[in-house]
C-alpha cells in the first residue's frame, strides 16, 4: 500500500531534509530509483557508478562500479537487493547484477544503440526498453532473450500501467502514444492517442517521460517544452497543462540523460517538477483550470537543479538529484495540522 494522501499544506512545506555527494565531484546523477518498499534508492552517475542508500536511516550504504560498462537507468526488481541497468558504453547491453555480492545475474542482448527508457512491471519480473535504434523491447528477468519487438521512432518512452496489464509507447517525432495489452503484445496498438499539443510548429517538443497515476486513470508527459501535460488514460485527451516553470531545450544524448524530472504524488493528486530556476514546482489537479493551463500552487526553493525526481512509494518523501542527491521532507508540525 502507499502512504496516506497528503494533503495540499503537507505537499507545499517539503523542504530539504539530508544532502548526499557520493558521486564524483562535478559528475551528474543521471537516473535513480526506489524499490517496492520505499526503504532503498539506487542512483547511477556520469561517474560510472552506482550508490545505494538506505532511505529509513538516512545513510548512504554502499558503492558499486561499472567502469567497464558505464551505468543508466538503474531499477529495482521486485527483489531489493538485485536491479538492472542499462549500459552507457563498449555495448548497448542490460545488465541484471546482484546489489549484494556485485555479482552480474544476467545479460540481455539485443539493442543496437544507447537505452534511454528501461522500467520494470509493477507485478512480475517483465520489464520493457527503449533504445535510440528505434526499437521499444520486452524482457523477463528469466529469459536472456527478448520476448517481444516494436518498431518505434527514436526517441521512444515507455511506462506500464499500474495493473501491469497495459504498456504505453510513446513516440516524439509523431507526438503519438500507442497502449498495449501485455498479453498480446506483438498485435496492433488496442489505442493510438495522437496529442497535437505536442507537434510543434517546426520539429516535436522534447519529452522527458512519461508515466501512470497510481489509479491508472491519468498519464503524465513530462517534456522540455513549457509544458507538462496531463492526460485521460482512456480516451487520450489532454485534460489539462502544467505551465510556470521555466525550461532549456536540450538537444543530443544530454536530454535523454535522465530518469525524469517530473512525477505524480502517489495519489495521482498533485504533479511536481524541477526546473531550470532552481525550484521545485507542484501543481494540484483538483485546482480551476483557466483556458486549459494549471498554474503551480507553490514553488519550493531548492539549491541546486533537480534533473531527476521522484516521490517515496510508501512515505511521505520526495528525492531530487542533478550533481548531488537530496532528500526532502515535509515541515515539522505540517502533518498533525493537516490532521486539524
């Protein structure tokens, strides 16, 4: 189960909690990730490594390299003490290593080019990729094999369902977003949402991810652009964008270096994001919308960017990285007067 749905005062007093510098000085922290139980997080950095930390205490709990390999996208399998990650050089492979003994479980061969998307299913041991070689792939940690290929333009995106049933494709040079049952993976598209939000007038607006509320009723596009965007999950229509923030266009490997710079609460209620200025924005969904655009309820003052994050699954915590890791939490005394 996730936290209890926090209310607007608990999201809006976040405020920096712990600041972690494991990676190597002036390296960038390029993705990272929770497990299941919200008691772990996993970075990956240009410095080729990867640091645990132990999220309960606090603590930074271990370091490993892949010098050789270089290291993306790291994620937690439904086993905490095993992830997989995607390579960044000498090969385009997978790899499933063994967090507790740095030991390699399996290798999964098959992309051409970088991984820039790689999640795992939320109920079993399927995960999908995406690669820069046009091609959105299907795994089981059992099977060094792919199980399943599509054919999509580059930069492609993908996310599950919180069911596990459903996969999202989304495409950026088509602005489109194709829905897939799992189970009969390799037939068309059941839905193809075209969002002409997102063409641009002369080349696509860059997307950064994109992703499902935990009720599986929305999806979020996170993008480059000047606006995030919230969707219906079911019929694909754009329900609303969230602007205020401020952005750079990126171009090349660098705006594909990253696990996400936007998230939902998990409550799907409010929607948070970094930006180039510095701050952390949150819009609340159930907030008047004025001519289609969300306008933020706060922006939290932050000291460095926050190129990636993510809120806890199971607690009241949001992360943040760029150069360094920092743990926020909510102000004390915020809970019980929200209780009030």
């Amino acid at each position: 189960m996730t936290s209890a749905a926090p209310s607007r005062e608990i999201v809006c007093s976040f405020q920096p909690s712990k600041t972690f510098r494991n990676h190597k000085e002036g390296t960038r922290i390029t993705s990272f990730d929770f497990d299941d139980a919200g008691a772990l997080l996993l970075t990956c950095g240009e410095d080729e490594s990867l640091q645990l930390y132990d999220v309960k205490s606090g603590k930074h709990s271990k370091t490993l390299y892949s010098k050789k390999y270089g290291a993306h996208l790291a994620r937690f399998t439904h086993n905490s003490t095993d992830c997989v990650y995607a390579s960044t050089k000498d090969n385009d492979t997978i790899r499933y290593l063994s967090l507790h003994d740095n030991h390699y479980i399996r290798y999964f061969k098959g992309h051409k080019k970088k991984v820039v998307g790689l999640e795992m299913s939320p109920t079993d041991d399927q995960f999908i990729s995406s690669s820069v070689d046009n091609s959105v792939r299907l795994w089981d940690l059992r099977s060094a094999n792919a199980h399943g290929l599509l054919t999509v333009p580059a930069p492609a995106f993908a996310a599950f369902d919180p069911a596990g049933v459903v996969f999202a494709v989304g495409c950026e040079q088509t602005a489109e977003i194709l829905l897939y049952d799992l189970r009969n993976y390799d037939s068309e598209p059941f839905a193809v949402f075209k969002i002409d939000a997102l063409r641009g007038s002369n080349q696509p607006v860059p997307w950064t991810k994109i992703e499902f509320s935990n009720d599986g009723k929305n999806m979020l596009v996170g993008t480059r652009g000047p606006a995030h965007y919230l969707l219906d999950a079911f019929s694909g229509d754009v329900l609303m964008r969230f602007t205020g923030h401020t952005y750079q266009a990126m171009t090349g490997e660098r705006q594909h270096m990253s696990s996400g710079d936007v998230c939902f609460s998990p409550d799907g209620r409010f929607v948070l994001s970094g930006s180039d200025d510095k701050k952390i924005y949150i819009w609340d969904i159930q907030s008047p919308v004025r001519d289609g655009a969300q306008r933020p309820v706060i922006a939290l003052e932050s000291k460095t960017l926050a190129t990636n994050l993510a809120f806890n699954p199971r607690s009241l915590m949001l992360a943040t990285a760029d150069k360094e890791l920092t743990f926020w939490l909510p102000e004390e005394g915020a809970i019980e007067r929200s209780k009030k």
